[in-house]
C-alpha cells in the first residue's frame, strides 16, 4: 500500500513538474490559470399528451413545470484541465435534487512538438454532424433536438489519448475505461479507437476504427467541405459486420399479448454477416444576411422497421391495458416498463431527418430547428429566441412541439408541448 | 491592319505584365505592414457600431504564422474558450459548448460586421493578383490604385481595388467586391505605428456596403513577435486549447 502510494506520488510529481517546465510559444496569458464560469437557470412549463401509453398521466408520472439551475466551473492551469458542475433540480412531482457532475479533469501534456499525451476524464468529438454523430465513438450521448448542448450536459470519459500532429495530418489513439464504482475503483469494459485525420485538397477527412470487448469491430469515416462562399458538406459513415444491438423479445412474435418475463432481449443479429451500417449526410447554406440553413439525413440500419414499431406498440399498449384493468395484472408492470426503456434517446427507427433555421443578429438570435422520423412523419419543432443583454448575460425563449400521429415515434410521447425560459450568466 | 492589331496586344500584355509585377512589389511591401514578422501574436479590439453608436465590442487574440495561417482566440465573457482557425481560405470554429471543430464557410460571421475573412486575412499578396496599376490622389495623398483579382476562388472577396501611397506603399483603403459584383466592404487603413522597430498597422475601419450606416474598427492593440509551433494550426489541435 504504501509502495502504491508512493509510486503514484512520484508519477504525479513528473506530471507536475513537466507541466511546469512547459514553455512554449502561446497566447498571451500561457501558464496562468485560466477559467470559465457559468451559470445557467432554465424554467420548463409542459402540456402533456394524451398518449394511450401514459392515460392521465398516470403510469409514467411527468412534471407539467420544473426549474433548473446550475453552476459550471472550467479551470485550466497549464497541463491540468477540471470542469464541474453543480445541479438543483425543481419538480413539481419530486423534491429538490441537488447533484455535482465531474464532467472533465485531465491532464494534457505535450511531448515534443508533435505528440500530446491525455490522462483522465475528456469530453472527446470526433464527428462532422450536427444533429447526429455515427462516427462519435468515444463521444457522449448527444440529444439531438439540443445539439449545441444549451445546459452543459455533456459528460467526459475516462481515457489515455495520444495524439500525434504533422503538417494537416494528425493521428488519434485512445484507450478508455468506464471505471466502474462499488466500493473501490474497479475496471469496466476495454475499449480503444483511432482516428487518422488528413486536411486533403480542402477536405476534411477522417477514418475511424473502434474496438470494444465483447462488441463488434467498427470501421467508418468523416468528411467536411466548403465549395464558395456560402455552402458546407459534410457526412459520416460507420460500419461492422452482425450487430451486437439489444432487440427487445416482442418484436420477433406474431403475437403480442404474450408475457416475457426476465428474457427481454435478444441479440438477434450477433452472427450476422450483413453489413450494420449508420449514415450520415449534411449540408448547411449561409446566406448575405447571416441567415444559415442546415439539413441533415441519418439512417441507421440496426434501428426498428415500421412492423416492428407496430409491433412493439401493440405489446406495450396491451400491458398497459393490463395494468388500468381492476384490478390490474401485476405481471405486466415490469412488461410496460422495460418495453419503454428499449426505446433508444437517438431515435428507435431508421430514417430521420433534422433541419435547422439560424439567424443571428448581434443583440438577439433566431433559431428554427425541425427533427423528424421521415418514415411515419413525425418529428418535433423547436423555435428559440436567443438575446444578449451583454457579453456576460444572455437569454432564450424555446419551445417545442411534438406533432405526430397517436401510433408515431414522436407522437406518442409524453408530452405535447413545452416552453423552456433560460438565462446564463458567464464569466 | 494586322500588325497594328499583334502590336496593340503586345503593348496590352507587356503593361498588363508590367502592372502586375509592379503591383505584385507594391502588395508585398503594403503587407509588411499589416503581416511585419514570419509568427507573431496580436491583441485585438473589434467594435461594431451603427448609426455612429456603439453596438458591440470584441476582444481577440491572433496567432499569424506566414501570409496563410492563423489563429483567432475570442476573450470576451460569453465567447471565452471560442477558437478560430484559418489556414488559407478554410476555416473552423471551435466553441467550448460543442467541444469541437466545426467546418464554416467565409461567410457566417461571428463579429457582427468583420467577417471571419477580414479578421483573420491580413495579407493580399499571396491570394491576389495585380492586374492594373494607376495613379490617384486620395486625401492629399499621391497614391498608388490597384486592381485586384483573387487568385482562387475560394477568397472571400474576388475582386479588391486597393489603394496605397506612392513613395511607402501604405496601405490606404480598400474596397471589396464578392465574386457576384456585390460591392460589399470599404476598409480605411487609418494609423500606423512604430512597434518593435517595424511601421505597423494599428487601426482600420470596415463599412458595410450592403447595410447602411453600419461599420466596425478594428483595434490592433499589442504585437509580440514569436516562433508558433505548426500544430497550433492544424484543426485537430483545437480540441486541446482552452
């Protein structure tokens, strides 16, 4: 134990001492510390919908009004980087939630001019898109109806990353961990990517592999280009072999009032040989006046058909209709339940299209994003107008609407509209 | 008749040569000014204004490192951590929130009337041929006029009439065409001064051509000439600067 202690205080005084014999030229106020604050309160008032899955919102509770409020502290001392965040959180169904979130603490150092070493917790972006990222492979989740993440809510991962820079070159290794915490620290999953990225005849391109234990090998790449003044491409496309994607067990039956009990799911296409495939393509315009025009298309090939879909909703609104009977069956409580949980935040399905309206002016901004299933023609619309009172304060009032048939992805979720009015506070 | 017509082309392209070697002279030393060392550093300050009052200010950090590299780091409260890269006519945007590069074409601009183009190209004479060269007297001031096409189209402005007078080649004003025709900008090179033993440009001002009584001043406030590692300017890098 003790030997332990004092190896990990000998590598944290390398690191300590590298980062302060670390010159180099850089901007102004290179090796002082550097910091970023914010705080952020955002109000969301709900209408509910009238979905038959959550009658009188009733099985699955939703808040028609919460608040949140949080603090967000970057630091950077030289090769040290730290972000936390602090979080309250206002229900009118639950008591107030109070949370600190680690997102980011790592140490980054170069060594020579080429190579740069990470250690620690990252927030780590790789791809090109948007809305959607196939490529993101060491990425954290992403709500694609918020892509710039208004709230600061991504999260790091714990990672080693090397990178390596030449000319327009630059090669990415990465090995990362999801520690797991019971007790003491132990080892999750391995998982390693790498990215080759190259700036070629005005193209951005990256080719991407990613490795992680007991899931298929992945292969994909990342592009962007701008032609003239006013247009931007980009796309992404990443690929394995079988898929290792969790079905839920309802889907493969022709009948849907069946009880599964603990056998959930299946991984229905593990020894496959078709291609699983996920791809991305994207364009934005940017007009005279500032106005920008963005549109997306994603597909994913693992994602659920329309028979699935309907299947999957016949099972769990059966279940539903089990637990409202008086009085209810108890065995399709955990039924209900654990079918809404296979339903993925990126979308369940194939086919989805994203299209964003920005004007900025330099007071205030406005922005028009549209998020759409294009098989069943649902999608969710979201106006926001953003103001900047100065260069520490600025505003927005954002709504949503969900539109949709009753037996669509996205109308039948819980909620019909919502109106979000939020302040930042930077430093 | 046809002597007369190979002699009258003769003359046009050997003053057409003429003018544009003369003027590729006059650009190279009119960009010393405004580009005075190999790699340097410059604080700036960016402010819009319209009607004649102030409506906004930015505050910005460049790294330059030749005629085609450089490096925008924004310093204001609410765009702290932002980072801005331009290796000829292609550029980045790097935002904290989003925490990586995102690909933008010239023209989505983040500082009100400078556009990305303007804060970061410094130079003309690597991406602008002088096709004809006069002579014009602006302010008092015997100048050089020279017309300007851009080398590639991928410049934010292709077409540029420059002025810059005679016996220094300091830059004078500039007005700026899209490659449509559009006029879209007039610039003023208003003041210079001596920093580290070299003339340099420390204030110009940019009207918008295309929205009335609008323009922005920039400010180059403090030069520190240095050696810039080349993975500053490689787009993977951004991802590692705070």
């Amino acid at each position: 134990m003790k030997a332990k202690s004092f190896l990990i205080s000998v590598v944290f005084g390398q690191f300590l001492f590298l980062s302060l014999a670390w010159s180099q030229g850089t901007f102004k106020d290179h090796g002082k510390l550097r910091y970023r604050f914010s705080a952020i309160h955002e109000t969301q008032y709900q209408q509910l919908n009238s979905t038959p899955l959550n009658v009188d919102n009733e099985l699955v509770p939703q808040p028609r009004y919460n608040s949140l409020s949080s603090a967000d502290l970057f630091l950077n001392w030289r090769a040290f980087t730290l972000d936390i965040k602090a979080n309250a959180l206002f229900s009118e169904l639950e008591d107030a939630n109070y949370e600190y979130t680690l997102r980011e603490l790592y140490f980054g150092h170069p060594l020579g001019d080429h190579v740069q070493v990470t250690v620690g917790r990252k927030i780590l972006k790789w791809g090109t898109g948007f809305a959607f990222n196939p490529t993101g492979v060491v990425e954290p989740a992403k709500d694609a109806g918020d892509p710039s993440d208004r709230l600061n809510r991504f999260q790091g991962r714990p990672i080693v990353a090397l990178d390596t820079y030449w000319g327009n070159h630059s090669l990415t290794l990465v090995y990362a961990n999801e520690l797991k915490s019971e007790g003491r620290i132990r080892l999750a999953s391995d998982e390693l990517a790498v990215k080759f990225y190259s700036f070629i005849k005005d193209v951005d391109v990256s080719l991407i592999g990613h490795w992680k234990e007991k899931e298929k090998v992945k292969f994909g790449f990342n592009t962007a280009y701008v032609y003239g003044d006013h247009l931007a491409l980009h796309s992404e496309f990443i690929a394995q072999v079988g898929s290792n994607e969790l079905y839920h067990r309802a889907l493969d039956r022709a009948d849907h009032e069946i009880f599964l009990g603990d056998s959930l799911f299946t991984v229905k296409y593990q020894s496959s040989k078709r291609l699983f495939y996920e791809l991305l393509l994207g364009m934005q315009y940017t007009f005279d006046s500032g106005l920008n025009l963005m549109a997306e298309y994603f597909y994913d090939r693992a994602g659920l058909t329309s028979d699935n879909w309907s299947q999957w909703r016949r099972f769990t609104l059966f279940h539903q209709k089990q637990i409202r009977e008086l009085p209810p069956n108890e065995a399709s409580f955990p039924e209900f339940y654990n079918a809404l949980n296979t339903l993925s935040p990126d979308g369940a399905m194939r086919h989805y299209g994203f299209f964003r309206a920005y004007l900025p002016k330099r007071k205030f901004g406005l922005e028009l994003i549209l998020l759409g299933n294009l098989v069943d023609r649902s999608g969710i619309l979201i106006p926001t107008f953003s103001y900047s009172f100065n260069s520490h304060l600025n505003g927005w009032l954002r709504s949503s609407y969900f539109e949709g048939q009753e037996n669509s992805e996205f109308g039948m979720l819980f909620t019909k509209t919502s109106l979000e009015l939020g302040v930042k506070l930077s430093f | 008749m046809k002597k007369i017509f190979l002699l009258s082309t003769l003359f046009l392209v050997s003053t057409m040569l003429f003018a544009e070697d003369k003027g590729s002279q006059i650009l190279r030393i009119s960009d010393q000014y405004r580009n005075a060392w190999p790699s340097f550093v410059v604080r700036l300050r960016i402010t819009s204004f319209k009607n004649d009052k102030q409506k906004n200010a930015r505050n910005l950090e460049v790294m330059v490192k030749g005629d085609k590299k450089s490096l925008v780091r924004f310093l204001d409260p609410d765009q702290k951590g932002q980072y801005l890269l331009m290796l000829e006519d292609n550029m980045w945007i790097f935002a904290p929130n989003t925490r990586r590069p995102i690909r933008i074409s010239p023209l989505q601009r983040l500082l009100g009337e400078a556009s990305n183009g303007d804060v970061a190209d410094i130079t003309f004479s690597e991406n602008y041929n002088a096709t004809s060269v006069s002579e014009e007297t602006v302010g008092g001031r015997e100048c050089f006029r020279l017309e300007l096409t851009a080398s590639n189209d991928k410049t934010t402005y292709q077409r540029v009439e420059y002025w810059v007078t005679k016996i220094e080649s300091l830059p004078v004003k500039a007005e700026l065409y899209l490659a449509s025709g559009k006029h879209y900008k007039s610039v003023t090179y208003d003041e210079f001064k001596m920093i580290h033993n070299r003339l340099t440009l420390t204030q110009m001002t940019l009207h918008d051509r295309l929205r009335n009584n609008s323009h922005t001043i920039m400010e180059f406030l403090e030069y520190e000439p240095q050696t810039l590692q080349e993975k500053y300017f490689n787009k993977n890098y951004l991802t590692q600067l705070k």
